[in-house]
C-alpha cells in the first residue's frame, strides 16, 4: 500500500511539474511519412518548426501516417480525428470549416501556375495565338481544388478529377493538354515523371496568375495552436528568417521560371475570402522585385 502511495504521489508531482514548466505538446500535420523525401512538403514542414520554435511555446510537430485526399485531409482536421494542422489554398468554405492562419506562407506563390504539357506540344503553346486560343484546350483540376473553380469561372476547359496522379496520366495519354501547377509544384513533380515515355515539360510562354493563400489551418476551437503559428510566422517575418527560408527553397525555382519574359494570364479568384490580407504587400511575392 505504502508503495502504491508513493507511486500515486510522484505521478501527481510529475503531471504538476509538466504542466508548471509547460510540458511538451505535440501536434500532426497533414504530410505523412511515406512522403517525407517529397520536396513539396520540405518547405511547410520547415516553416511550421520555424514558427513553433519562435512561438514560445512548448509544442513540437510531427507528420501523418497517411496521405489523404485534400477534402479528407480538411474533414479529419475539423472533426479532430488524428490531424492537427494542415497548409492548403484558402477559400470561403474551408475558412468557414476550419481557422486559417492569415500569413500566406509561400507569398501567394500558389497562384502563379506553369503549364505542364507532352513535349510534343511545345510549339503548339509557343505559337498560339491569344490566351482565348489557351482557353480553347482542355485542362484538368482536382474536383475538391478551389483551383478547378477558378479556372472554370475564367472560362477555361477543366475535367475534373479525384485522384493526383491520374491528372498527370491524363496529360500522359492526350486525354487533356495541359495541367497547371504552382511554381512551387512544378519541377518537382515533372522530376518524378523523367522515365516516361511520353516526355512531359513546362510550356513555354505562359503563365496564369490569380491571387491565392496557402494558409496554416487548424481546427476552430484550438486557440493555442493558432496563437502559436501566428505569433512564430510574425516573429520569422520581422526577423527575416522566414525570408531567408522561402528563399533559400524558391529562389533557383524563381529563376528558372523566368516570369519576367512571360506572358501573364490574369484571372479573378471569386472564392478568395474578404480577410485576406492583401494590403500587407510584405506579405506577397512580387515578381518585379525577386520576393
């Protein structure tokens, strides 16, 4: 009994020393760990441990076990079912399902789409006329993308699609012309396609532009979390450490983009909340100024 006592005694010391000197919490994002060697989570994953790290807070992050779907990911994220924070491009619906953190961690560079195509297509967007010509040929979108709306209210031809990898099977096949991605999606995804026997490339003279936010989101209800990422995202912003982040990963990707000898289609984004901070022009990349 005596050392059934002394063991209750010390667990209640323990939990009350934890909690005086803020014991350790730990949070999932939504990048698994199958994906860890993917570059495109290299960014995010980095700036969120910024972030945490400049919080002040005791919280550390740790990756997913499985890759889901961006409307599965949201869905386990507002129901709390194993999710704490996930970064994808805001629109009013999710900003309604869940809490964004309103610091566009990639400067809107979400927004800035390269055109995948067949290399063999490669004169066909060199030559063509006007971007209405570019709006004559099919693109594809995921279903659940705030991006296939975008593209569909601009007036372009988009098929919808629920699977990532079967967009790039359609381009592969003919059954679209091109797929348009991020400047920071782009390279790595068509690095991962170099085997194929149908040659995909980034097209050449185009590039669609509207504005966009990829956010961190948590759930509604976790003030800690949110206060914690904002508060760590403001210091790496007047430190300048999340400058030399984004341009430590963006910066060969800016160049080899060249958007300065670009032709740029403008579009609208009807489904970009009011909230979005876009007269904090430090915020923003600006492809006259290199950030």
């Amino acid at each position: 009994m005596k050392r059934k006592f002394k063991y209750l005694v010390t667990l209640f010391a323990c939990f009350f020393l934890g909690v005086a000197h803020g014991a350790e919490r730990v949070v999932v994002y939504s990048w698994p760990k199958t994906m860890q060697a993917d570059e495109r989570g290299s960014y995010p994953i980095e700036l969120l441990q910024l972030a945490l790290s400049k919080s002040g807070r005791a919280i550390v992050a740790r990756p997913s076990e499985f890759a889901m779907s961006q409307y599965r990911t949201l869905k386990q994220l507002e129901m709390e079912k194993g999710i704490d924070v996930v970064w994808t491009m805001t629109n009013a619906e999710r900003e309604q399902q869940v809490r964004p953190i309103r610091i566009p961690i990639d400067r809107g560079l979400i927004g800035w789409r390269l055109l995948a195509i067949q290399q063999k297509d490669f004169e066909l967007f060199q030559s063509l006329p006007d971007e209405t010509a570019l709006k004559t040929l099919l693109t594809v979108q995921g279903i659940d993308w705030p991006d296939y709306k975008i593209l569909q209210t601009n007036g372009f031809k988009v098929a919808p699609s629920n699977f990532f990898d079967g967009m790039y099977q359609m381009l592969q096949v003919g059954r679209v012309r091109f797929f348009a991605r991020s400047l920071t999606e782009i390279w790595p995804e068509l690095k991962s396609l170099r085997d194929s026997d149908r040659p995909i490339v980034v097209a050449p003279r185009w590039v669609l532009h509207y504005p966009a936010a990829l956010y961190f989101f948590v759930r509604n209800d976790d003030e800690e979390l949110a206060s914690a990422i904002e508060s760590g995202l403001e210091a790496a912003l007047k430190d300048g450490s999340m400058k030399n982040l984004f341009l430590q990963h963006f910066q060969g990707i800016l160049d080899q983009a060249d958007l300065q000898h670009r032709e740029v289609v403008e579009l609208t984004n009807k489904g970009l909340p009011p909230q979005t901070p876009i007269q904090r022009s430090e915020l923003w990349f600006n492809p006259k100024q290199g950030f």
